[in-house]
C-alpha cells in the first residue's frame, strides 16, 4: 500500500506516460483532497511534480472542500454535534437483525404503499450520508417511534434500556428542531456536493454553484427563516404526538441573597460626591419617589422625608463648605496693572476682578476632589451634625461599608508565610504575634515607649539566666567547652533593645 507522497510521486512517474507525454512540460493543473500525503509542502505528492513543473497549480478538490466544511460546521456547534452523535447511536442500536426486522415491519403497517427505507451508517468524510440518514428519519419517523416502543418491551434488558433512551431523545423538541433545520441545510448543500463530483463539470462553473449555494445558506440566517423552521416544528409534533411541542421554558433565577443589600446599595449610590453636586446645580429637580427607602430601614432614627430635605439643602453648599475647609493658596489676590490698564474705569476693572474670582473658584472646586471622607470631616468640623443629623448618619454608613474583602482575608495568606513546616509546632499566642507583627507592619513602632513597656518584664528574666550562666561557668559540658560571660549591666541590656529595634543588629549574649 502506498502511504507517502514519495512513493505515490514514484508511481506517477511510472504511469504518467500511459495517459500524457511529457507530463513535465505539458502538466498544467493538479486536484487532489487535502491529505498531507497529496497536498504536504514537504513531502506531498503535488510538491514533487512542482518541483519538476513549477507550471502545475494545485487546486483542493472543492467536493473534499465543501464536505469537510460542513463537517466541521455540523461540530462546531453541542447542538447539532449531540443531535448527531444521538442519530448514530440510532442507527447502530437499529442494524441488528430483529430489530430491523422490527422497523421494517412497523413500516409495512405505517406505511403500505411506499418503498421500504433502511437506515445506513453515515461517515464523517461524506456529507451525502449524512443526508440520507436524515430524509429517513424524517419520513418515517412514526414507524421508527413504533419500533423504539416495541423494543421497549423485549425481555433483553439492554434492549429494553437502550430503546427507552433514545424513544425519549427522539421525542424531545430540540432534536425534532435540529433535524428538520440540518435537512433544510443538506437540501442545499447534497445538490452542490454532487454537482462537484460530475466529471463535466469546469472551474467557472464549480465557483458559481458554491456562491449560489453561500447565498442560499445566507438567506437561511434570518428571524423569518427561524420562525418558519420552528413553526414547522411545531406541526410535526402535532402530527406525530409527541409530548414535547415547544422548548422548555426556563425559569429565571432569582438570586434571594443580597436583594436587600442591592438597594440599599442603590440609595446610598445618591450620596456619591458626583451626584450630590450635580443636585445641587439645580435645586428645583426632585428626587426620585422611592430614593433612601431602604436606608431609613436598615438605619435606625432615621426620618425619610427629613433626610430628602437635608439632602436638597447641603447640596447647594457643599462645594462652599468643602472649600472653605482649607486655607487658600493665596489670602490676597495681587495684580499688576500698567500705564494703559490703569485708564479703565471703575466698572470694567469690577467686572474683570469678578470673573478672575470665579474662575479661580471653579479651579479650586475642581482641583480639590470631595470624597465621602471629606464630606464627614465637614459635617463634623463645622459642627453640622446638628443641623443634618439623618444625613450624617447616612454618610457615616457610607462610609463605613467597605467594598471588599481583600484587606481581611490577606491575614490567611500571612498564615502559610508566617507557619511554615518548620514551625509546625508554633503555638497559638506566638503565631497570633507574628501574623500581627507581619500583616501591620507599615506601623511605626515607637522604640523607647517599647522598651519602657517591655523592658521591666524582660531585663529581670535576662538578669536571671544570666545568674544562671555564672553559676555554670566554670562547670564543663559533655564536649568539654566552658561559659566564660561577664557580668551584664542592665543599661547594656537596654542599650541592646536599641539596637535591636533601629536595625543595626540582633541582641545575641556571649
């Protein structure tokens, strides 16, 4: 068997002489599929004879072409690959011999005066069959129903199970879709496939099917066609009795939790700094009915219509107040005026100084950004909270809602940095220091207030086991080596901790 392109370039060579002389001069054109044996750069078989006519174009075979097109099409989508996969586990559980005894029996008394139909095994390079299979199906599709339901009842458990699988997958309305869609899909493009494979057919004539048949494919992606399609559904359900005669309606979900959160959530959406200045450049513009409904529930001692109003007026000066918060950049506002300049009169120089304070106070609006934290330090600063006391308490849960998560749950990642396997055996009051010591550790540490609060603790345990080491300190150990320690101080202890916490280096006894 010849299974490279070498040994196929071989025996071309051996029988091109038989149908064309002198191939290398007079070769002006080669089809083949798009096996990499025919059509490989390397190796393949149409690379050989170019190298030997570099005139013989290479043309794939358009019938391979638009077969491995559609099948791919027919994969690329779980719907019509499952519909598939279910037709062939179909006709491979119906070619058993009783079984198909069976089928054709049930079309016998179904269908009396029509031609008995078989149901073939399709393959995956021929689109062809795959039509076959389908019109069959379609046709006699009650005489296949019948079956499934006579099997159903054989005493052979596997034939029992497996017919009462696929009666209920042939009943559903999905697969009753999928077929009469893909027939609908095969009725344009099984002409085309065999219009490909006459042996008349010329060039022009091949590309000006496949564009009748794109235009055709084309025409078929529209609501019209999918309604027609579905509506002929519909009817073959009817005709047939199946129980299934539309899609499954889905009900939506509604997610229960969080609901609450959500609007309230929304409400204090108007407490944004945006929204609350946007309000206040028109005062006159209303509220929405509804707005802060959830707040004044999930807030106690707040009152609805008193936290509106509070809102409408601090929106109107929250700008004034935010700014007035801060010292200006410059208290006096000097300007040089020249020999020319100083010839305007009174008014204009009144006007020019107005609109020069304006736009100095809408670049310091928009230069300073009002958050949620500078309107609580407003409120609070100029003692406000009297006058707006249900929109400070509203404010103060704004800004108390955290937004996530991230900041809490970095302590478990400290956990597998700090807890590693050689400290397994770390107990719970040392562990939770070190995590502490890890996680805040942007904290400045003031070093003489740790040491005076430390130091009366730990400079008495030092001095104890330095007590200790002296009574040791002539006495030799098991590898004959001997303590020679100095009496300590305590101040040079402490002088230690010093070290210790500005960084020079870690306290170590010798």
């Amino acid at each position: 068997m010849i299974k490279n392109g070498y040994n196929m370039y071989a025996c071309y060579c051996c029988k091109s002489p038989e149908v064309i002389t002198d191939w290398k001069k007079n070769l002006c054109a080669q089809a083949y599929d798009g096996a990499a044996a025919m059509q490989g750069t390397y190796s393949g078989l149409r690379t050989f004879i170019q190298c030997e006519n570099s005139k013989a174009i290479y043309v794939w075979c358009f019938a391979h072409l638009l077969n491995l097109v559609v099948v791919d099409t027919c994969d690329s989508c779980s719907d019509t690959k499952n519909f598939f996969g279910h037709l062939q586990s179909v006709i491979e559980f119906m070619r058993a011999r009783k079984r198909t005894a069976v089928f054709i029996e049930c079309q016998r008394d179904l269908y009396p005066e029509e031609r008995i139909c078989r149901m073939k095994s399709f393959s995956n390079t021929r689109l062809t069959s795959h039509d076959r299979v389908i019109n069959v199906v379609y046709k006699r599709f009650k005489a296949l129903l019948k079956s499934l339901i006579i099997l159903e009842s054989f005493n052979d458990r596997v034939t029992s199970s497996n017919a009462s699988i696929f009666k209920n997958i042939c009943s559903t309305f999905s697969f009753v879709v999928t077929l009469i869609f893909m027939k609908k899909v095969f009725s344009v493009t099984t002409p085309l496939s065999n219009y490909l494979q006459s042996k008349s057919l010329d060039f022009i004539e091949a590309l000006r099917l496949v564009n009748n048949a794109k235009e055709n494919l084309l025409l078929m992606r529209s609501d019209i066609k999918y309604e027609q399609i579905i509506n002929e559904a519909k009817q073959f359900c009817e005709e047939h009795d199946l129980p299934e005669k539309d899609f499954k309606t889905i009900r939506s979900k509604k997610r229960k939790r969080f609901s609450g959160a959500q609007n309230i959530l929304k409400d204090l959406a108007l407490l944004s700094p945006e929204r609350l200045i946007e309000f206040g450049k028109d005062p006159e513009q209303e509220l929405p009915n509804n707005c802060f409904n959830y707040v004044a529930e999930w807030i106690d001692g707040i009152s609805l219509e008193n936290l509106k109003n509070e809102y409408k007026v601090f929106s109107t000066s929250v700008v004034s107040l935010h700014d007035g918060n801060k010292f200006p950049t410059n208290l006096h506002n000097t300007s040089i005026i020249d020999e020319t300049t100083s010839e305007l009169n009174q008014e204009t120089l009144q006007t020019s100084e107005s609109e020069i304070d304006h736009e100095e106070s809408e670049a310091i609006c928009y230069n300073n950004t009002i958050t949620v934290s500078s309107i609580l330090h407003v409120l609070t600063s100029f003692d406000l909270v009297s006058a707006f006391p249900n929109l400070y308490l509203a404010y103060k849960a704004l800004g108390t809602v955290p937004a996530s998560s991230a900041s809490a749950e970095r302590s478990f990642s400290k956990v597998k940095l700090v807890k590693t396997r050689l400290r397994s055996t770390m107990g719970e009051e040392r562990l939770e220091s070190l995590i502490l010591l890890s996680c805040e550790k942007d904290i400045d540490i003031n070093i003489e207030e740790a040491i005076n609060r430390f130091g009366p603790v730990t400079i008495p345990a030092v001095e104890k086991a330095l007590e200790h080491y002296r009574t040791l300190q002539n006495e030799p150990l098991r590898t004959g080596r001997t303590f020679n320690r100095s009496t300590q101080e305590a101040q040079e202890v402490r002088n230690k901790y010093k070290r210790f916490f500005n960084g020079s280096g870690a306290v170590s006894f010798q």
